[in-house]
C-alpha cells in the first residue's frame, strides 16, 4: 500500500473554554485528540508526531491556558492548526535555525519563500484582555513567575505573541517528526531543544529562590482577586475605595502603599497611606508628599525610587508605580512598596496590577456617582423653596418627607411666600408619579404660581392658568412622544393669607383641587374642612375652579396635609377612612403649630408597622393673639 500524500490544506480545530480551574484539563484533552486523531495522520503522512511531540504540545498548551485564566480572567479560546508543509521530503528540513529560517519571528503562518515549510501543529491560545502585558525573558524565572513562555522558548521551534483590538493571542509552533527517528540520531536542533528544556527545570540557586510573596500568589492570586473585586464593587466613595486599597494590598503583596487621587485640576493628591507598621505612617505620607509621582505616569509597573523611611533598618526595597486608568482617564497612582527584596517577583507585579485596575473602575464608578449626585441635589434644591417666609401673627410649621431613596425631593412639594401688602401665600401639591419626570413637574408649578400671584391673579385666576400651562405641556409632550407620553395630574392646595395686626386671627382664601381637603381646628377642638373639593389640575381645558373664604381667628389652626398621610395603609385601612385625620387633629387642641406637625407626622408612621410607601407633606398654620403675635420675630 502506498504512503498517504499530504493534505492539500491545513486543517483548523478550535474550542472555547471557560476562564475557570477546568480550563487547562479541558485544553489538554483538546490538543490530545486533535493530535491524535485522523485528520493528524492524514495531514503528517508519510511524516508523524511521536508521542514526545505530542507530549510537549500538551504540556505547552496547559501552560498558557493556566496563565490567561489565571491572570486574564475572560474565556480562552484554543485553536490547533495541523500544517502539512509544502510536499518537501524529510532530509529538506534539517536545519538547525528551525521551520522558517534564522529570522522567522512574524507569525504562526509566516515563512520564508525561498526555505520549504515542514510539517508540523501550530496552537494559539487567545484571551480577551488585549491591553494586559505578557511576561517573559531571562528574568522570568528569577523573579516568581512560572515557566510557561521558557518552556515554550526551551520546546518550540517558534512561538510569538499577536495584538488584536479585542484579544490577545500566544502562539507556538512545533514541527512533525519523522517516524522511526533514534535516540542516537536526534537532530541538532532537537538536541538544543533538549538541553535548553532541561535547563528551564532545572533548580534554582539558593541565592536565587523565589519570594515567598511569589509563592502565595501562585496559589491564591485568583481567590484573592475574586475578594478585591468584591470588596470594591458598590463602594461610592472614593475615599474609601482608598482606604480599602490599602487594606487590602498590605501586608498581603506589600509591606506599604500609598494610593494618590487626582483632582479636579488634574493634580495628584495623596489620599491614603498604610503600612503595615502603624508608627511609619506618619513619617511615610510626609516624604510621599514631597516627592509625589508624575501625573502623565503610563506604564504599570514602573520602579520607584524607595523612601528611606519606609523600613527601620535600612535595608531598602523594591518600590512599583501602577497608574489608575479607566475608561481612558487617569484617576490617581499606586504606589506599593517591599522591604528586603531588590525586585519585586513578577507574579507579584501582575497581581497588583490586576488589583490596581480594580482600584481605578472603583474609583471611575465612585466618582461618576458623585457627580450625578451632586447634579442630582442642586436641581433637587430648585424644586423647594430654600426658606419659608415668616407671617406676623401665623405660627407655621412645614414636615416634608420624600419617598425615594436619597432624595431629597419627590412627588409632593410646598412654598410660603409674601405677596405685598400685607399677604402671604401659601400651598401644598402633589405630583402623580415620584420619578424625575414627576419632579420637572413639581419645580414648573411652584415657579409658576409665584409668578402668577406677584402679578396680581387671584386664587381662582392662578389655578384656572396653572391648569391651562399643565394642560397645553401634555398636549406637546403627546406630539413628540406619541403613545409613550403619560400624562402629568397635580393636585394643589393654594391659598392667601391676610392676618389682621390689631385683633389677631387671619383672613384666608383658599381653593382644594382635588387634594386632601384642609382641616380648620377651633379653639373648642371642633374640626371641619376648610374647603370645598374640587377637580385635578390637568384634566379638563376648562374648569371652573372657585375659592372658599374663612376667618382664622386667633389659637385656631389649618391643616394640611398630602395623600401622603391620609392614604397611609394598615391592612385594608387608611389613615383617614371615618375621619382617622380629624380625629388626630381633635387631640392637638392648645399646641403650637410645630408640635401638631410633629403629632401628625408621627401617627402617620405609627398608623402601620410597615414604611412608608409615599412621599408626605404636612403644613400647619396657626393664627395666634394679637398680643403673641406682636412677640414674635
């Protein structure tokens, strides 16, 4: 029977594994069957791989799997390309420069045209972390990290490293052997790849061994940044992004660390300092802060001059610069600092920067939170009034507690405000909604009423023209967002007040549209709504609204609250249903118009067991005598 010829073209096998401790077997047994199987025999033919060069091609492949898991973190994808050369016999590939020629460094399918290609199995191991540095040269061994690229340097008869935009991809390459090959007739080149193999295993010198930091990393490098990363996510302060930096880094991987934060200028500011002997702290930060590193430092890694306060006996160390980079923009440096060793094991090095990507997304994070925080509270801050105004002989009182979490501002909002001539303003709404759009809301009424009532509109006059602005914005919103516009019903209660100086009391007009009605308290505990209910703002283009008149005579009190307080739930109750609201108005006869609020709002949270679910808003007016009203400021 005659030899096979050569495949025509290569044959590609590829998987996609999982960045986990499964990884590495799973790649293994990948490139076994690959080299092993079918496609292997008919694609080496007459040529063969021996069971040393699969051997290696496993072992090699196990190697770079271990690394992009443990220090990439993403998937890993294994391809096993099966080259079956250009149809040149055995003899025409003794040559001991390897597969391509004395300059053959480009890539796992480059070769020189003029030097006939063996047969042989190119493995690419890609990761999807295409910015992370990959180690390799005569210092690896001596500085901790593990031999994966020596033993692929000692094993391959090339190998390279290729940059994507979104990947990272170690190659290596390893030619056919040809079958029935002696010990005693190993090629030159087969015989450099032994000895060189030998010598990547051998021991290393007692002056050489490795950091036991080095050490610890190799085995819990990926438990310790599983821990990082949990710590760091969901902090929103950058300071104490920080502060557990420093937790977290000494004295696990550094004796000291130092992290700087830029600000808003583009300086670097140190912001945290720790060592793991407290008492150098101080010492530590004060040189740190004179001689502080470089804003535009770019590379991780980079040796830092050591502080000779940094360790008491003076032995000096190693000290690392990692700069704090995410989405593009520098936010601060990392300085870590070991004492007793003149340079830090690279499986050290890596760790770090692995930890100190971390630190920087945390910091990104805290601070992008930061910011929308801030914007959010100073438009929050224009929604309410930043004081309410003082009415001579009205004792007012204002509790307002907004539903959203770290809000300041919901659905509900209020004012106080003078008019002129001796009137005063008051009101109280309530937004449909809690959500932003509720609050775009809640800031155009306040301002709109204000400006209305300074130009001399009457109650009715300013509720009939809020209507009509409500009602014309949902028109527009309606146009622009077709059916994904809601519209926008408010509720309010809007009144004047006019006290009178000489006998005491107040004069109020006042008009409910469709808000909880006001509730007036006499001075014999008799309670009764002040005005009558009336229509939602927003729903109809032209209501009629109308205001009710009363005279607030001295030591009685005004009520009012949102739905807030009488809608509060208890099971199937309400606060309000027969008359819960007046019956704990009724109690508050003889007290002042702050301890009524208070009173209000307390029984408003202890109407229910559990929290409220709803924006509340209660304003009190209380007219008080003459006499009392000349006292107060």
């Amino acid at each position: 029977m005659g030899a096979l010829f050569p495949l025509a073209r290569e044959s590609v096998s590829r998987t996609t594994l999982p960045g986990s401790v499964r990884a590495p077997a799973a790649a293994r047994a990948f490139v076994h069957t690959a080299l092993t199987g079918r496609s292997a025999a008919e694609a080496f033919a007459p040529i063969t791989l021996d069971e040393r060069s699969i051997g290696d091609a496993v072992l090699l492949v196990s190697e770079l799997v271990t690394n992009a898991v443990l220090h990439a973190g993403t998937q890993v994808e294994v391809v096993c390309r099966l080259q079956p050369g250009d149809g040149a016999t055995g003899e025409d590939f003794e040559s001991e420069d390897g597969p391509f020629g004395p300059e053959a460094t480009a890539g796992p399918n480059d070769a020189p045209r003029d030097v006939p290609r063996r047969p042989g199995v190119v493995i690419e191991v890609a990761d999807l972390h295409p910015a992370s540095t990959v180690y390799g040269g005569p210092e690896t061994q001596r500085r901790g990290r593990g031999r994966g690229l020596q033993l692929i340097g000692a094993l391959a008869e090339s190998w390279g490293v290729t940059y994507h935009r979104t990947r990272k991809a170690v190659w290596f390459r390893l030619d056919a052997e040809r079958a029935g090959t002696e010990l005693d007739a190993v090629p030159t080149s087969a015989l450099g790849r032994e000895l060189r193999f030998a010598e990547t295993l051998a021991p290393i010198s007692p002056r050489e061994q490795r950091d036991p930091t080095a050490d610890w990393v190799d085995r819990g490098g990926p438990s310790f940044l599983a821990e990082a990363s949990e710590l760091l996510t969901g902090q929103l302060d950058e300071n104490m992004v920080a502060a557990l930096a420093g937790q977290l880094l000494v004295p696990r991987l550094a004796d000291w660390c130092a992290v700087w934060l830029t600000t808003e200028s583009g300086r670097l500011q140190l912001a945290r300092v720790w060592h793991s002997n407290e008492q150098r702290i101080g010492a530590l930060r004060v040189s740190l802060e004179r001689h502080p590193p470089p804003t535009g430092l770019g590379s991780a890694g980079t040796s830092w001059p050591w502080p000779g306060v940094a360790d008491s006996q003076g032995a000096g160390g190693s000290a690392v610069c990692f700069p704090l980079i995410a989405h593009g923009r520098s936010h601060g440096v990392l300085l870590l600092g070991r004492a007793g060793v003149p340079r830090m094991a690279e499986s050290v090095v890596r760790l770090s920067e692995d930890v100190a990507r971390r630190v920087a997304q945390a910091v990104a994070t805290a601070r992008q939170y930061t910011r929308q925080a801030t914007i959010s509270r100073a438009l929050q801050r224009r929604q309410l009034p930043m004081s309410l105004a003082h009415i001579p002989g009205v004792d007012t009182a204002i509790v307002y507690e907004p539903h959203g979490e770290g809000q300041t501002v919901g659905g509900d909002f209020y004012d106080l405000f003078p008019m002129g001539g001796r009137r005063w303003c008051f009101l109280l709404g309530d937004v449909q909604g809690s959500d932003p759009e509720a609050m775009s809301v809640t800031g155009l009424a306040r301002h709109l009423v204000r400006l209305l009532a300074r130009e001399g509109h009457g109650v009715e006059s300013v509720l009939n023209r809020l209507n009509q602005a409500l009602v014309e914005e949902d028109a527009e919103a309606a146009e622009i967002d077709g059916e994904q516009s809601r519209p926008r019903f408010l509720s309010l209660l809007y009144g004047e007040l006019e006290p009178d100086p000489a006998g005491g009391g107040a004069r109020c007009t006042l008009a409910s549209a469709g808000h909880p009605l006001p509730l007036r308290l006499t001075t014999q505990g008799a309670v009764a709504p002040a005005a009558s209910p009336q229509m939602l703002l927003g729903i109809d283009e032209n209501p009629d609204f109308h205001a009710d008149t009363l005279a607030l005579e001295p030591g009685e009190t005004l009520l009012c609250v949102t739905d807030g307080v009488t809608e509060r739930r208890n099971g199937l109750r309400q606060l309000d249903d027969d008359d819960g609201l007046s019956d704990i108005l009724r109690g508050c006869v003889g007290l002042g118009a702050k301890a009524v609020a208070e009173r209000v709002r307390r029984a408003t949270h202890d109407f229910s067991p559990e929290p409220i679910d709803d924006d509340l808003a209660v304003l009190v007016l209380e007219a008080v005598p003459a006499v009392e009203a000349q006292r107060m400021p």
